[in-house]
C-alpha cells in the first residue's frame, strides 16, 4: 500500500516521503495514529504545498543551527581529575558531566545528543562529538589533566625548629 508520511517515523521514513508499506501496517498503526495518509491525487498536492512550506522553514532552521555548530567546534572543555601513575583517572568523564559544564557556557544541550560511546578514563584530550540537527554534528575538545598534589607549605618557623 503506498503512504505518505505526515511525520518523521524511525526506521520507516521522514515526513512528506511517499512509501510502499504492508498494508496492515498502513490502516493498523500509521493512519490511526495520523502519521500517514494514502496517497490520492489531492492528498498529493496538499502535501506538495506543504512540502515547499517545510522546506523553507528546515533551510532557515539549519542556517540556525551552523551558527550554533560553530560555537561548538570552538569550544574546548577541561576536567581536573586524579590519576594514578599510568595516566588511568579515578572515575570518568561522563556525557552528564560534559553537559553540565556546556549548561555552564550557556548552551543548551540534550544529554542524549553528546555521542560519548563510553566515558573518558584517562588522562588526554578526545574529540567528542555531538549531534546538533538531524545529521550536522559539532565536535567539542575535551581535556582531561592530572589534578596536581598541594605542595607541603612550610613557614619560616617551621624551618628553624628543624634545626634546633
């Protein structure tokens, strides 16, 4: 059965695409729950003047969304954290605590779209990216470093008890 797609549908297909689907499919779940329509000669030509609408308006999204990737790109994140001698942090660097510190700069971010296959265990800068419109993707430098030991403080005081 051919459809056309009111809405983006994952594994499916993305709004106004005119796809063949089993039937069942079609009047079971896509056209019940309005995320389809069958194609008719009107059917089309409304969704063709929709489509022109959505067009300009995703071209003025994207254009709004360059700008923020390229705020992004600029953007370099340092963590502090304790290390043993091998260079292997005590914890991680997580995608909740990458998130906290962009929440901090000002963007605003879903925790889901930083593409972190598993968090940073050592010490180093990675790249990280994160997904920012539809297939446009930002990359954020992240630097871990070696969180330094407080040097002992010692007064002159102490030094002249040492030598009596």
């Amino acid at each position: 059965m051919k459809i056309i797609l009111l809405e983006n549908v994952e594994k499916v297909g993305r709004k106004g695409d005119i796809i063949e689907v089993a039937p069942g499919f079609a009047r079971n779940y896509l056209i019940p729950r309005k995320l389809a329509m069958e194609v008719t000669p009107s059917n089309l030509k409304m969704v063709e003047i929709q489509q022109k609408a959505l067009k300009k308006r995703l071209e003025k999204e994207r254009l709004t969304y360059q700008e923020l990737i390229k705020k992004l790109n600029e953007v370099t994140l340092t963590f502090v954290r304790k290390s043993s001698e091998k260079d292997i942090i005590f914890g991680s660097v997580s995608a909740a605590d990458i998130h906290e510190e962009l929440t901090k700069l000002g963007f605003e971010i879903d925790k889901k779209k930083i593409l972190l296959d598993e968090p940073i265990k050592r010490l180093g800068t990675f790249t990280v990216p994160i997904k920012v419109y539809h297939e446009d993707r930002a990359e954020i430098k992240v630097v871990v470093v070696k969180e330094e030991a407080p040097a002992a403080t010692s007064t002159p005081e102490d030094q002249t008890k040492d030598r009596a």
